[in-house]
C-alpha cells in the first residue's frame, strides 16, 4: 500500500472513525460558525452547543440501537 494512501487512511479513520454523520455534522457546525463570525456575529457560542447536540443525537441513536 502506498504512503499517500495509507496517510489518507489514517486521517479518515481519525477524523471520520466509525460516525460518518457525526463528522460531517462537526463539519457543518465548524463551517456554519465561521461564516456567521465572517459577518461580525459574535457567534463562539454556537460550536459548543452544535457538537453537544450531535453527540448527544449520536448517542441516543446508538442507545436506541441496542
């Protein structure tokens, strides 16, 4: 296996692991509140909230599951 891929394997089992929605989720909140910050909207409030309410949506699926 070549490096680039096994470097691009590593980052995807890093930032991705097993909850593909969750890290895209992560993604969206992350780019949500850099564009309400770009407009001058004192937002650093909203990432906190964003990832507690994914993983607590994350986790209560996952509880459902079982």
């Amino acid at each position: 296996m070549s490096y680039l891929r096994r470097f691009g394997r590593f980052w995807w089992n890093v930032v991705v692991g097993d909850n593909l929605p969750l890290a895209l989720g992560a993604g969206a909140a992350i780019a949500v509140t850099a564009l309400i910050v770009h407009e001058g909207v004192n937002a650093w409030w909203l990432l906190p909230l964003s990832i507690l309410a994914l993983l607590s949506a994350s986790v209560l699926v996952a509880a459902k599951a079982d």
